[in-house]
C-alpha cells in the first residue's frame, strides 16, 4: 500500500513538472496583430540605413548617407536631419523643406533606401549572427542563409523580436511569415 501510495505521488509530481516545464515554453504568446500590419506599412527608417539622397541638379548634395545611432542623417549645408521613424517620402518632404529656407527655391529630393539594417538569427541554426536583410525576405529565408536549422532545431515556428512604433515586441509566429530589417529571429530548441 505505501508502495502504490508513493508511486502515485511521484507521478503526480512528475506530471506537475511536465506541465511547468510545457509552460514555460509557451511563454511568448503569438505574434501580436501589429506584427503582421508592419509588413505592409511603409518603411520607417532607423539606425543602420543607408540611403541614396538625389538632390536634381545638385551633385554636390547628391551622396549616400546612413542613419547614425541617434536616428539622424548629417546632411550638407542643413546639418543633422531626424531620420528614425520616418517613412522615405516623409524624408525627402523634410529635406526639401529644410534647402527650401534660403540654399534652393524649389529643391527635388529623391530618397532610396542603398543598404538595409541588417537582421539578427540566433538560437538553433548553423551559423547564428547578423545578415543582410532584402525586401520580401521571409523568416525561413533568413534561416537558410544562417545555416539552416540545426538537428535540433524547431522547424514550426519561431519568435520574433521586431520595433514597432518605438516599442519593441516579441511574438511567435510561423517561418513562413515575412521579416523586416532590424528584426531578431530567434529558432528554439525542439521538445522531442
């Protein structure tokens, strides 16, 4: 009797450890909405940039600029722009505005986007580090040039850590789901 007795103890309490152990791996909840309408808002600039400013007709203005730690561009003659947060065409209004008071009487600025801010893979993959970031890169893509996923390697779905609004946000979502620049993905380690 006190055999059966303790042999039910113990299986409770290992039941009770499987549970708190299955919950603590489900402690980030799914990606929240705003991770998935950040995929297809405009692009906002920040740290690790780099853009390709076109003044017309102004070739010395015309030059490639990144975006410092502050979030600014150090531009010729207006000096230092804010540039985190801002959509390209928000950027280029502001330039323009800024040439517009007394250096051009009707500046043409055109913004592109030269070199992304890179993406961070870490966890479970071949090579975890920092990797160039391309328009319409998925999490799977991201994965793939990080080294594929490693043995033991959650191939379902991963986290994602990603700035939103000037908030950072981590959720879970599939690898299928598309990336921004500046994004963390992070590939955990299976159960079984």
């Amino acid at each position: 009797m006190w055999f059966a007795r303790s042999k039910h103890v113990l299986s409770l309490a290992a039941a009770a450890c499987i549970s708190a152990g299955l919950a603590s791996c489900t402690s980030y909840a799914p990606a929240p909405k705003a991770f998935n309408q950040a995929t297809i808002q405009p692009y906002r600039l920040d740290s690790g940039d780099r853009l390709r400013v076109t003044v017309f007709e102004q070739p010395s203005l015309t030059n490639t600029y990144a975006v410092d730690q502050a979030g600014y561009i150090s531009f010729p003659l207006i000096g230092q722009v804010p540039a985190r947060g801002q959509t390209l065409a928000a950027l280029e209004g502001a330039i323009a505005a800024k040439l517009k008071q007394g250096y051009l009487r009707n500046p043409d600025v055109t913004i592109e986007v030269d070199r992304y801010r890179p993406v961070f893979v870490m966890g479970e993959v071949g090579r975890p580090g920092q990797y160039s970031y391309v328009p319409g890169m998925t999490a799977q893509n991201a994965i793939a040039i990080a080294g594929g996923f490693t043995p033991r390697g959650n191939q379902r779905d991963i986290d994602i850590t990603r700035k939103i609004n000037g908030e950072v946000l981590t959720g879970r979502t599939s690898i299928s789901s598309p990336i921004l620049a500046g994004d963390t993905i992070y590939v955990r380690e299976r159960l079984f």
